[in-house]
C-alpha cells in the first residue's frame, strides 16, 4: 500500500473508534500483509493478520471478529453484500488504455457492452472515453448487488454484462472463465481483451458446453448424491442447497468451508451438487474424483430443467 492508502485507511479505521485490526488478504496480495501490518502497528493498532486461504470477498475472515478484531479490512475487492465492521479495499490495477484497439478488429458491432473486473473498473471511464472516440456506443451498467463498482462482473454474477442488452461484449481482464460465462448468459457475442498481454480474441461456450454435458452423464446412475453448502459468508445459499436436497431422494446436505478433492473422496457419494462458489464445479472438475454438477446441470440430470434451457450458476 502507498502511504496515502495508509493514511485514507487509518483516517477510515480512527472514525470507526477501532484499536483492534484484522487484515485479510486474497492469494495474489498477501506478501502485502507483513508491510500493512508494520505501518498500522507505527500508526498505534493492534493488528492480526488472517493467514487463512482467501478467495474473495465472499470468503471473509469473519471469524477475527469474533476473536475481538474491532474492525476486519479485506483487500482486493469490492463488498458482495453489507458488513458492518468490514472495510474493503479493492486493488486497483492499471494498463495503457490504448491497448483496447487491440480488440477493435474483432467488433464490427458499433453498440459494444463494456465489462471488467474489479482490478480495473477505475478505468471504466477512460475505456469509455476510448472507445467512443473510435465511434463506438458504449453501453455500461451501474454497478449494484453482488457487483457494486460501475462494469463490474464477478465470476458469480454476471449482471452487469446481462443489463447492457448490447449485441456484442467487450470484457476487459485476464482469463477465460468470466467471457465464457457472459457468453452464456448473455447469448451475445463476447470479446476478451487481456489488458497485460494484449491478446484480444472472440470466446465460445461450445467447448464448455460439452464438457458439461459429459459431466451430467456421468452422474447418471448415482444413487447418493451430497449437495455441497459452503459456510463461508457470501457462498452460503441455504434456501437453494435445500431446494435442490428435494429433487433426488438419495441427496444429502454436506456442510463445508473448503472444498477440496480429498475431502470429496472421503465423504463417499457417488456424485455432488456444488452450492459453493459456482467457478468450483466448472474450473476445478478435473481435480474431484466424482462429478461435481451446478445447481442447474442438477435440475436437468433430474429432468425438471430441459437441456436447451441450460443456464450458468450465478449468485444473485
């Protein structure tokens, strides 16, 4: 963190009255712990580090809390629902804006949607800015629920893609898995600009699609099926893992914070139904030795969703 941060952040914690901090860091930051720590330490603070995996803001360190933490400060993203006594710090990432004419070749529609994720929604109006000097009608959502910052799509919600109506896509970020899943929700054409890379290039679900349906079949035939609800605080869909519980008289809740493959062998059912966070299922199959099917995919081996109307799992 800059010194300013530093600064914003102690102003931020000293109207809240906290003495005792927790810093939660997600996999790509936390070799920033160490150094927060010390500069809040300097400041007057009492501070704990959360030293547990972090995926999000949906998988916070709530437990710090409890444990006496006045205030818990997650870094790296935006909040997914209200928290009190938690601060998010998004981290901002920045690109040369005109990299994004890396991807005009590939949209010949003149009313492009614009998307990214939280990394850089800072520049969403500078890429606005860009791409309508090029003539193009760019159409951004306001940022709202799950996604609040303006463009934003999470790998849960893909709303901000959905509102635009647009044509066609322009998602600006690294991967595939979050041009993917607004292909499919969106049934739009979708364009993927690596803003480091500048790699552009037009995504399609059909490859997805067909590694869905192998999975479907292959949970066919199984007889003990665990429905898997995730305790972590923004993964926690109760009303549906008790939904889903109801369709198949062999299904059975399983209550889990991490879901790991071994963890899936040692339970023992023939297959799982993933309530957790929806990127599990579809980034992570080859890791589970049994298949691990979306609420929907679910629904259509149960054969009360028909598979022409498959739909990709987001959080609302």
């Amino acid at each position: 963190m800059s010194l300013n941060d530093i600064s914003d952040l102690v102003s931020q914690l000293g109207a809240r009255g906290a003495k005792k901090v927790a810093l939660q860091f997600p996999e790509g930051l936390k070799r920033q712990a160490a150094e927060t720590a010390a500069a809040l330490k300097s400041a007057g603070f009492e501070v704990i580090v959360s030293g547990d995996p972090c995926y999000g803001a949906c998988d916070l360190a709530l437990d710090t809390l409890s444990g006496g933490a006045d205030v818990l400060v997650h870094f790296g993203h935006a909040p997914v629902d209200n928290r009190r006594n938690v601060i998010f710090i998004p981290w901002a990432v920045d690109f040369d804006i005109s990299i994004l004419e890396k991807a005009l070749p590939l949209l010949p529609e003149k009313t492009v949607g614009l998307v990214t994720t939280v990394q850089h929604a800072h520049l969403v109006p500078a890429m606005e800015t860009f791409l309508s000097s090029r003539g193009y009608e760019v159409r951004v959502s306001d940022g709202a629920g799950r996604t609040p910052l303006r463009g934003q799509v999470l790998g849960c919600s893909f709303a901000a893609a959905k509102s635009t109506g647009a044509p066609a896509i322009l998602f600006v970020g690294t991967g595939v898995f979050h041009p993917i899943g607004i292909a499919l929700a969106t049934k739009a054409r979708v364009v993927a600009l690596d803003p480091l890379t500048g790699t552009a290039q037009e995504v399609s679900a059909e490859t997805l699609m067909r590694r869905r349906f192998a999975v479907i079949e292959r949970a066919r035939g199984a007889k003990m099926v665990g429905i898997i609800l995730s305790t972590k605080s923004g993964q926690a869909r109760q009303a549906l893992a008790k939904r889903l519980a109801a369709l198949s008289p062999g299904a059975v809740i399983v209550a889990m914070r991490e879901v790991s493959p071994d963890e899936l062998l040692n339970l023992g059912f023939d297959c799982y139904v993933n309530t957790a966070c929806p990127r599990l299922a579809y980034d992570d199959q080859v890791r589970f030795p049994k298949p691990v099917l979306s609420p929907q995919e679910f629904e259509i081996l149960c054969g009360v969703r028909p598979w022409d109307e498959y739909a990709i799992d987001e959080i609302p």
